[in-house]
C-alpha cells in the first residue's frame, strides 16, 4: 500500500468524495460512502459482505491505520491530505478524518438463504423505517445479538446511507440483506421456512415476556407512528413490550434490542 498525497480538492481522482453530505452515493451505481476508524475495520475485515474502491484520510492519520490499510486488495487506492484539503472534498469538518468508498454486496435471494439457515434463528424484517438511525440501530442490534438476518421493504431508507452505516457501526457492511420486498412477502417467504412471524405492536397482543420463543421466527418492526398495517397484523403473531402508565411504545431500535434479547437468550 503506496498512499497517494493530494494537495488540492479539486483532483479528479478523488470525485466520488466530494462534497458527500449533498451527494451521497447511496443508490448510484452501487457504491457508497463509509465514514470512521470502527466502520473502515469492519469495511476491510474478512467478516465484509462489501469491498472497498478508495480510501482518503486525513494525513495524520495514515501511521496509525497503516494495520486496517494491509489488508486492502492491492489495486485499492489510498489517498491521504492535510486536514483542510480533507475538509474542502468533503464538504464539511471531517473530524474523524477517514472515509472510504465501498461496493454494496450483491443482492440476497430469499429462498436460498433461508433454506440454509440453523435450525433455531431469528430474522428481522423492517418495513417504512425512513430514519436512518433507526435503521443504523436495528442492524446494530441484528449484528449485536445474533439475528441471521435483515429483510427490509421498498418503505425502508438505504441501510447504505453514509450515516446509517455510522449509527450500525458497520453492521450493514457484514449482515446479510434481503431487499425490496413488501411485508407480506416476508411473511409468506420467513413461513415457507418454518419461521413464525412476530408483529411488535403496541395494541393489543400477549405480553414478549410470556412468549416462548419459537424456534425460527421472524421479528416484524413497524415506522415510528403509523407502525404495521392491519393487513400485516392479521398475518402475523401480535406481541406487546408492555409500558409504563401513560407511554404506548419505545423508539423502534429499541424495541428490537429488547425483543431479539428475549428471542435469541431465551
């Protein structure tokens, strides 16, 4: 690895860097723009669904991830500049001093991921979370606690989106992704597998500490607001995190650290 020393933020070379809080690169051409020293070790560690295109840093900090820059293929270029050139290509104080340019994984397909799934395993389907800390925190938690997977609906935010990646502490760049498929269809394709869908919803529904966990089951999570719709409901188990006189339900990354805790622990 021969790091290559920009000293104008103007270089061709590094386009796909520039000015990322206006133009990021979630949605084109399959890249996308990953941000820190924790989610670059996740980015180049041999556990990545992703590869990494570039990297830029700010020059001070190239001594010290000269261990994570080794393990980069050889035809990965890295590009280090002073902290203020950094700043003028990314269109803001870089703080952190590190982004990297990576490739989105390819497509999961359903069926071929679930028939080999273990015997016992938990899947979390996503559906409408435009928030992307939200979604950085579910797959934060998936990853955390040990769910096989994520399946998210065209209603959900790019989990690729520069900040959603941060908030995961690069947990989407390792989890195993299902995309673009409406909540039924997850409900229909989690059960051909044996698995039990499981509605979180802050209606009516059995208390998640009588539950017994079964032992497939896929964890449906609904937007903050308008939660799963009736269609969804009728489908699925209801389950209720029960609250406190006066409060109906908690931040929906929450909710899917408590329930997959109770699920996968049990």
């Amino acid at each position: 690895m021969t790091p290559i020393s920009l000293t104008s933020a103007d270089d061709p070379r590094i386009a796909a860097f520039r000015d990322v809080r206006e133009r990021d690169l979630t949605g084109r051409e399959g890249l996308f723009i990953a941000e820190g020293e924790v989610v670059l070790n996740v980015l180049t560690s041999a556990w990545s669904r992703c590869r990494a295109r570039a990297v830029l840093l700010a020059d001070k900090r190239l001594a010290k991830l000269e261990p994570v820059l080794s393990r980069l293929e050889a035809d990965v270029p890295v590009y280090t500049a002073p902290q203020e050139v950094l700043d003028g290509i990314a269109g803001f104080h870089l703080h952190r001093g590190i982004l990297a340019l990576g490739e989105k994984p390819a497509p999961l397909d359903a069926d071929a991921f679930l028939a080999t799934r273990p015997e016992r395993s938990v899947l979390v389907g996503a559906v409408g979370i435009g928030n992307a800390d939200n979604m950085g925190g579910i797959f934060r938690n998936a990853a955390a606690l040990g769910a096989c997977g994520v399946m998210i609906d065209p209603g959900c935010c790019d989990p690729f989106y520069r900040k959603a990646i941060r908030v995961s502490v690069g947990a989407v760049l390792r989890t195993p992704l299902m995309a673009g498929l409406s909540a039924l269809t997850m409900v229909e394709q989690a059960e051909a597998y044996g698995y039990v869908p499981l509605a979180l919803t802050p209606g009516d529904g059995p208390d998640l500490l009588e539950l017994e966990p079964p032992a497939r089951s896929l964890v449906l999570l609904g937007a903050e607001g308008p939660g799963l719709s009736p269609e969804v409901l009728a489908r699925a188990r209801p389950v209720r995190i029960p609250m406190a006189s006066g409060f109906d339900s908690l931040n929906v990354a929450a909710t899917s650290a408590i329930v997959l805790h109770h699920l996968i622990r049990r």
